[in-house]
C-alpha cells in the first residue's frame, strides 16, 4: 500500500474531522432526549478516528487496482455526505435535515463497502466499522428527531 | 463515459451543493465590506451548478482508466473540502477558518486537474474552470478576512 495514497485519502478524511472540531455539540446537544442506548459522548471521537483510519487504508488499497471505479465514486460520495453531515445537525439544528444526509450517507458507505470487497477483502472488511456506526448514527438521529419535535433551528443568515 | 459513474460523482457533488442551499447568505452577508471586483450574488450558482457538472464528467471519465489512482483521491479531497467551507464561512462566520480550508481546498483542486490532464485531456480541461473559479474565490476570502476584521464568530454550541 503506498503511504501517500493512505496520507491522500486521510487528508479527505479530515475534511468530515474538522466539522467534529469546529461544529461543538454544547449545552444544546446535552439537553436533547436521547434514547437509553446513545453512547457516551467520548466514543464519538474515537470511533469516527478508527473509522477514518481504516477507510484511508482500503481507498489507497483500491485506488491502484483495476475496476476501482464504482469503489471511488462511493468513496468521494461519502466523503462529501460525511462532511455535511455535523453542520446541518449542530450548526443548523436540523435533525430531520441530517437525516436526509443520512439517507445518503448510509448507501454511500453500504455500497463503498460492497464494491471495496469485491475488489480487495482487506478493503471490504476496513469499510465494516464504518457500516456498522453509519447505522447506529442514522438510527439514533432519526430517534433524536423523533424524541425531539420542538428543535428550534440555528438560520445563520438571520442572525 | 459511464452515466451511472457521472451521476455518482454528481451526487457526491450534491453535498458540497447542499451546502449552499442550507447556509443562506442572508443580511450578514450583504453587511460585509467586500472588494470591488465580487462577483454579483448570481454568479455563484452559475459557476458552482457549472464546475460540478464539469467534474462529475472528469470523474467519470478517469475512473475507468488504469493508473487514476492520484486523480480520484485528489477529487475526493476536493470534495470533502468544497462542502467543508461554506458551513465554516456562513455557518460560523470564520473568515480566516475559511480561509484555511481554501489552503487544502486549492491545492486539491490543482491537484486534481493535474492528475485528471495526464490521464485523459478532456477530463483535465473539465477540471479548468474550477481552478480559475476556486483562485478567484481564495482571493475573495481573503480580501473579505482583511476587509472585516471585526466579524463576531457563530458559536452554535453557545446558542
């Protein structure tokens, strides 16, 4: 595997990091009903770490292979979705918006995650992490959305 | 060209064009000392609707090709990145925040179009108006940064 191509994807990946740095949850987020099963606040980070990590390694597995086509275009698609995804959720308060995101993003990472198997086992198996906490993410924003019918949303250009 | 492949890199697309959808400009925007040579507020949708529609071509074209492996990672660095600056510019009114996302978004951007001209030459000329598009809009926030020193962030998390 080249490192470059591994430091190349990773860089994609900090694009979705940085909105986790910069959109913090705060009070807001601490006073939202969450379902008994929410994870504590300190396995979001760790886990979306794991996950940037592994899925930079199947990109730059793939990347070098023949027929990577469908494998990058759902790469890229769920780079973009990714990064959407904490703006309209914290910077908005939009949680039915970002489950639209998650309508997306979801299939996006399933199909990235098929279409990396088919290529390199390695790749494929490198996307489950992902597959799994895209549908933890996208059970819990919809449940939040649902526990939470009274969310005022932030309109930036009102402010 | 594929238009499956097209129209998955158009979607990835979508999520940096979601963006400008969701963080309207508003009043803020319009109070903003800005240069003489902005572009009127209907040029961004043009070139913005125009660049996508290029790349999505560009994409599709080089996935199919051996040896993309630099290309495609370029554009989905691209395109993280693209949906990263406006919820940092309009969400949080961080000029300078912005303005460093421009800092990987720019040279991804070349990047891109680099790896796409060596590949196929229709796909690197669809990457141009892009660059020129994304130099322009560097130039823009920077001078917007310098112009309005005094611009009080968004924090959502305080809200």
């Amino acid at each position: 595997m080249s490192i470059t191509l591994f430091l190349l994807f990773l860089l994609a990946c900090c694009g979705a990091g940085a909105t986790g740095a910069v959109f913090q949850p705060g009070a807001w987020y601490k006073s939202l009903e969450k379902p008994d099963w929410t994870p504590p606040d300190w396995v979001f980070p760790v886990a979306w770490t794991t996950i940037y990590l592994c899925i930079s390694f199947a990109g730059a597995r793939v990347a070098v292979l023949d027929g990577n086509e469908f494998a990058l275009a759902f790469w890229a698609i769920q780079g973009a979705f990714a990064t959407l995804w904490t703006p309209v959720f914290f910077g908005l308060r939009r949680l039915k918006g970002s489950l639209l995101v998650m309508v997306v993003l979801w299939p996006a990472v399933a199909g990235a995650t098929w279409f990396h198997l088919q290529l390199d086992v390695w790749a494929g198996l490198a996307f489950l992490p992902y597959l799994v906490w895209v549908t933890v993410a996208a059970a819990l924003n919809f449940r939040m959305w649902r526990l939470n019918p009274d969310v005022t949303p932030i309109r930036p250009g009102e402010l």
